[in-house]
C-alpha cells in the first residue's frame, strides 16, 4: 500500500472537545525538560493522589515528543487519555489528535460522534453538552489518505468500519509517520488530520464555547456563547 506525503498548512485546523474534560493544569506547568517529567509527577502524586488519572498514561508519549506549557494540555490530553474501543485510525493503543481544517467539518464530525454515543448509551431524553472550540495551526507533511488506490480508500474512510484505517494508521506509525490528512467522512467538502506526534501540532487557543441539543433522537442545533444564538442542524 502507498500512501504519499503531502503538506497540509492550515493556520485554524479546529478541534472540538467536551467541557467536562478540563485542561490539565500540571501540563501547562511542567519544565521544558519531558525527561524530568515521570520524576515530577511521582512527587506530585504524593500530594494528589488523582492526578496520575488526570494526565492519563502518560508513558503513551517519548519524552521527545512531548509538549509543555500553556494550552499544552489540549494537545497532550488527545494522547495520554485513549478510548480503549480506538478511533478511526487508532486501534486503542495510542491516541491520536483529530482536527478539522475549518469549523464546520470539526462541527459535524464531532456531532456525527456524539450523537453515536448518546445513542449507543440509550439516552433517550433530552440532554445537552458543553464544547470548547480549539483553533489551532497544523502545518507539517503528513500521509494523503486521498493518494491510496480506490477500492483501498473507500475500505479507509468507511462509514462504520474503522478495521481498514485503523491498520492503515497503526503500520504509518510505527513507520514514523506524523499522521494522515484524508477527506472528511462526515463532511463531503471537508478535510481532517489524524495527528500522531505533539509535536506536530501548534498548540490550539480556546475560540469559544458551544452547547449541543440532544433532543431523544439526534443532535438538532448548537448553542454559540460567542454570538448567543442558536443554529439548527
């Protein structure tokens, strides 16, 4: 299988992620060292007990590739706190920071996502969640999903069966990959990147709050904090 590289340079790639999960303050104060971090952590724990579940597993990531420093938690969260079930191009034992090119596609694939969760957890009434917006520059040379043959990238970017690129994304990492760009399955005019190392992506600023509607069924509209409207979906 050949995968080409190809530069992706977006300068507000936008990430989308729950407010219950809030930015781990250790992150943002570690030293600029990540090969005294497990020493400062141990000690830390001494004292807080709960923090080793709130930075996650954080041997997931070589001290090279760590970041640090104010909103380093955005990113780092994505690969020390793994959904064991995997992701698209995750097989659940590595994390991967998804992002899309713009606001809208990270918009319908995150409601694409949550909408399979509340489903998934039977939550029939009506509920609603609060999302930060992370904007953020991704500018390095990642692999094209839209260079595989057809039949192979169709089997990638399938709906529902994430087999195929969950392969296709542990066999690019383990080669050193920094991770794939490939069309949004969730947004026909969009583009996403997978990010497999956190070095590769600038470090994201909070844009703004949202508030998704689960009305029983599906997500319907969203809630802008900015603006103080809402907008149906």
């Amino acid at each position: 299988m050949v995968v080409r590289l190809g530069t992706v340079c977006w300068p507000s790639a936008t990430r989308i992620i729950a407010s219950r999960f809030p930015p781990i303050d250790l992150f943002e104060r570690l030293s600029s060292d990540p090969r005294d971090w497990e020493a400062f952590i141990a000690l830390e724990s001494l004292v807080n007990p709960r923090l080793r579940q709130e930075i996650g597993e954080i041997s997931l990531v070589p001290p090279e590739e760590r970041v640090a420093g104010p909103g380093a938690s955005y990113v780092m969260g994505a690969f020390t706190h793994v959904n064991p079930k995997g992701s698209r191009f995750s097989n659940g034992r590595y994390g991967v920071y998804y992002a899309g090119r713009d606001f809208r596609t990270a918009l319908r694939e995150t409601v694409f996502h949550y909408e399979q969760f509340y489903a998934d957890a039977d939550l029939g009434l009506i509920r609603s969640e609060t999302m930060r917006v992370l904007v953020g520059r991704i500018d390095a040379a990642f692999h094209d999903v839209s260079s595989l043959e057809e039949a192979e990238r169709l089997r990638v970017l399938h709906p529902d069966d994430y087999s195929a690129g969950q392969a296709l994304g542990a066999a690019l990492r383990e080669e050193g990959s920094t991770g794939v760009v490939y069309p949004s399955v969730r947004d026909p005019q969009g583009l996403c990147v997978g990010v497999f190392r956190p070095k590769a992506v600038g470090i994201p600023v909070q844009a703004r709050h949202l508030e998704y509607h689960w009305n029983g069924a599906r997500i319907d509209k969203y809630f802008d904090y900015e603006t103080k409207e809402w907008t149906a979906l």
